[in-house]
C-alpha cells in the first residue's frame, strides 16, 4: 500500500508580490501519484520560462543527465572525476539531492548552482529506521532594479531506478518589488511517501523551503583592513564579481570590513580572525545576484 501527499505552499511576505493565477495556493496539475508513482520529490529547478522552452519532455518527464565534475582543489587532482546530476540543457536554478550508487554502498549529495545563496540541506533518520526526512532550504536573491521576475518551481525527482527528472510546473509566480529590501516570499514545497517496499524506511518525507529576496545589487566593493586601534591598514576595492579567490591579510589586522556600495547606500560586513572566508554580491545579466566567496589568509 503506498500513499503520497504532497502539498505547496506559496507565502508572501510584505509589499507587491503576485502569484500568477493562484490565490494564495500554488499547485502543480501535474504533481499526482498516478504520474509520480513511487517516485520521491528530492528538489527544485527554477526557470524564468516554462520547463519545455528550453527542451523536450520524454513522456511528461524532463532527465537530467550524470555529468563528470572537476576536483575541488589541487590535492585530488589525480582522484578519478566524481560524477552528479545536472540539467544541463536548462538555464536554471537547481537545488535537489538524489541518492547515488556507488557499487555495494550509496549516499545523498546535494547538488546547487551559483543561484542558490545560504543553502542547508538536512537528512535525519528515525531512530528506529523507519522513516527518514531530506529538508533543503535556501535563498536566491534578486536584484531590486529588475523590478519583476517570474519564477517556474519545477519539482525534481528520483525514481526508484535511480534517474532524475523534473516535471513542468503548470504556472509561474511573479514577483514585483517596488521598495528595494523590504519584500521577501517564502516558497515551500512538503511530500511524504509511506511505502513498506522502499529502499530507505517505511515513511519518506522531503520539505524544499525557498525565499526570494531583492537586494540592492553593489556598483562597487571594497575590502578595508584595520588593526586593534582602527586604523586602516589596506583598502583594495573591487568590482562586483572580481575578487579574487582569496585575501592574505595583512600582519597586524585584527578584522576586515568587506563594503559594498550601491544606489542606496553603504553596506558593511564585518570578518575577524576565525573566519575563513568572506563574500560580497554580484549581479548577473539576468537579475539573479550570487554570493561570490574568498578565502581570508590570516597571519599566525
């Protein structure tokens, strides 16, 4: 006996945010479990444009494809490439975590794109292996000049087998800013399989949690050194997306303001021994702003 119930929520918070055709309740048509199946929800694929303008379904089902990816730093580099799932025909933002098989053992891996900002992904287990919960929650930022963008929360999934895909959603929310910072919509998506056949326990549950929030995006970044009497002791500044990979502080620095200065102001983070790496925003040509992050090099 298998039963699946799968609900979508969608939550504005504060000033001009529109769900396209919905009223308060966005739902996918297509999310059933006649076209599910045992099928377990491991993530999202946002588009600006319906799924099927950027290729073609195989029976209602979008695949993605296992992709070879490079080794996280020097020392692997003669590690054989580790594989992962992409949705490499899509212009998207992905954020899923499927379950991959490697010979007589398998583990999760999240997989995430520049678009996705502050993602946390968490697998807890029942303590008696019964049931077994995957949360994602993550925040893709929007820059506040864009002033409306739509976006298509196309569910991800995983068969039993293994494959991938993403079905279309039915429609799109449109989100329209007009006091830059102030308005933020929450996005959450919750399905739950109870199947006494499945692989990983008895009772399956999968909770995405996304926010969409405008920002100002910088026109300029500078990172300010400053020892304990603050006193400046470097000032590098930067264009948005042009820091390097990573910063090698200067002997006597006791913290770093990173500063970012837009149209509407100035603002500051601040970063102290301990902290190994700091971030500024970018703005990419489709509205969508990306943390970039370099590493601090602190002196001993």
């Amino acid at each position: 006996m298998k039963t699946k119930v799968i609900i979508i929520i969608f939550a504005c918070v504060l000033l001009a945010c529109f769900a396209v055709g919905a009223t308060g309740m966005a739902q996918f048509g297509s999310s059933t479990a006649d076209e599910t199946g045992g099928d377990r929800l491991i993530g999202v694929l946002i588009t600006m444009a319906p799924l099927n303008t950027f290729c073609a379904a195989n029976e209602g089902r979008f695949y993605a494809s296992l992709v070879e990816t490079p080794p996280i730093d020097a020392e692997m580099s003669g590690a054989p490439p580790a594989t992962e799932y992409a949705f490499t025909d899509v212009d998207g933002i992905s954020y899923f975590c499927p379950l991959y098989a490697d010979g007589a053992s398998s583990y999760h891996g999240a997989s995430s794109n520049e678009g996705i900002s502050d993602g946390h992904t968490s697998l807890d287990y029942a303590d008696d292996g019964n049931a077994f919960t995957l949360s994602l929650e993550g925040t893709v930022y929007v820059a506040s000049d864009v002033g409306r963008i739509t976006f298509y929360y196309n569910p991800v999934y995983q068969a039993e087998e293994g494959d991938v895909y993403a079905i279309m959603a039915d429609m799109g929310d449109s989100f329209a800013n007009t006091v830059a910072g102030l308005l933020e919509g929450t996005y959450t998506m919750s399905e739950t399989i109870r199947t006494a056949k499945s692989p990983l326990s008895e009772e399956a549950t999968t909770n995405v949690a996304l926010t969409v929030r405008f920002i100002d995006p910088p026109a300029s970044v500078t990172v300010i050194q400053l020892d304990g009497a603050n006193r400046v002791l470097a000032a590098t500044e930067y264009a948005p997306g042009k820091l390097p990979d990573s910063i090698a502080a200067e002997p006597e620095a006791e913290y770093i303001i990173v500063e970012s200065r837009s149209a509407a102001g100035v603002s500051r983070e601040l970063y102290q021994p301990g902290d190994g790496v700091l971030f500024a925003f970018y703005r990419r040509d489709d509205g969508i702003c990306v943390k970039q992050y370099c590493d601090i090099e602190w002196s001993d």
